[in-house]
C-alpha cells in the first residue's frame, strides 16, 4: 500500500521529445512494470537516481530534506554552475 501524496512541492519542465517518450514509454510497458500514471514513471525514475546520487555522494545515506522555497527557482547562472563544478 502507498503512503497518501501530499501536494506537489515542484513542477518540472521536460523537453517535448522526453516527454513523448515518457509517455509511449508507459502506453507501452507502465502496466507490465506496475506504473499506473507518468507520475509513478517519474517518481521511480527520480527514487533511483536519487539512490545513485547518494551512494556517490553521501556514502549512501539521504540528505536533510529542503524544504519548498528555500532553493532559488530557474536554472542556475553560468557562473554558479562554473563555481560548483570547481
């Protein structure tokens, strides 16, 4: 049984040839793999790299959450994504 959703904390914006493929993706394969919506596909999707980011990067343990509005909205300047690569 699943835990009860609670409203989403973000959106994403995905670029037309994803999304397409997501959804032949679960026309096609969602009711074998046990994916009922895009949102179940998404979700498992978002859980397993989660899991590899923490592996990698948090000797396999999860982060603190964050809570919604804390993280600046929009993509990252140049500049911040060059100062986190370094």
């Amino acid at each position: 049984m699943r835990a009860k959703r609670t409203p989403p904390s973000f959106s994403i914006t995905l670029p037309v040839e994803v999304a397409d493929q997501v959804r032949a993706a679960l026309q096609a394969a969602g009711a074998l793999e046990g994916y009922a919506s895009v949102n179940d596909l998404l979700e498992a999707s978002i859980r397993k790299e989660l899991r590899r980011l923490q592996r990698k990067h948090n000797a396999g343990k999860a982060w603190p959450g964050i809570p919604a509005g804390v993280l600046r909205p929009g993509r990252r300047t140049q500049e911040e994504t060059q100062t986190t690569a370094q």
